[in-house]
C-alpha cells in the first residue's frame, strides 16, 4: 500500500511538473516575433508585426502598447483533458494601454479544440497555448480585434519574461 501511495504522489509530481513547465513559457502570436528575439526593446518588435505575447502564469504584452497583468489566478481541469495533467489556467486579465482601463476574463490553455483543429491530423501538435476571452466572445470580432489577445500562440523559447522589462 505504502508503495502504491508513493508512486502515486510521485506521478502527480512529474505530471504536475510538465504542466508547470508549459505554462511558465512565453508564447507568441506571430512566430516572427520569436525570430526576431534578440531585438531590443522587444515592445517595438511587437508594434511592427502587431503581435502579443503571452506569459501565462502573469502578463500578456499587446502589441507594445498594451499590458494585461493576469491575477486571481485558478487551474482547473481541461474539460477535453485526457489525464489529470491537463490544467487550464482561468484569471482577470487588467489590461492598460494610452487609451484603454478594463478588466476582463480569460482562459488560458495547452488543451482546447482550436488548437486541435489548427493542427489537423498532426501526430506531434507543436507547443501552443489558446487565450479564450469573455469580452471578446460577448464583443464580437471587432472586440476580438481590438484587445488583440484572443486567439492560438506558438511557443517561443528565445523569449523570457524578463525581455520585457520596461527599458530605462
């Protein structure tokens, strides 16, 4: 019995460690944001393409102008989750810019449909995270393109947190 405990806890460990390991990845929304990694300050790189990117377990960066700092952070399991490693994470997104102060609901997953769907048939699904929104989803498309955050990701391991630090 001792034995089996063990193990038990050990695999919720590891598992719990892989999932830890994808959510604490910056991922991007254009892929030519990850190329050109090593341009500073990374905010303008973001303005040219029109880009965010997603730090999921604290900040989306939106096109250079705007930040979404994520609390009140949960995990809950996935509802297509095939084990009890798929977590997704929701949180209040407070996002600021120049001319914009809201707050909005947000989901953030490794595990969903879409990107089921925009992988096909792939036998190896590329490292992606989805931003599902509720402002976007009761906005519309002009809402969605506005916040410019909802939507698929790739993951960029060129990209830490810290490149986005404020330049002094």
């Amino acid at each position: 019995m001792r034995f089996s405990l063990a193990s038990a806890l050990i695999l919720a460990s590891v598992a719990s460690a892989a999932a830890a390991d994808a959510y604490d990845a910056i991922y991007v929304s254009d892929p030519a944001v990850c190329e050109r990694a090593s341009e500073r300050p990374i905010g303008n790189v973001l303005f040219d393409l029109h880009a965010t990117a997603v730090a999921p377990r604290s900040t989306m960066w939106v096109g250079g102008e705007m930040e979404c700092k994520l609390v009140d952070q949960r995990t809950h399991l996935s509802p297509i989750a095939a084990d009890d490693s798929e977590v997704e994470i929701f949180a209040t997104a407070r996002c600021y810019a120049a001319y914009s102060d809201f707050i909005d609901q947000v989901v953030l997953t490794t595990v969903s449909q879409s990107i089921n769907a925009d992988n096909g048939d792939a036998d190896v699904v590329p490292d992606r995270l989805e931003v599902m929104s509720m402002r976007a989803d009761m906005g519309g498309e002009a809402q969605q393109a506005l916040d410019g955050y909802d939507g698929l990701y790739t993951r960029c391991d060129a990209l830490k947190a810290e490149d986005f630090a404020w330049e002094e």
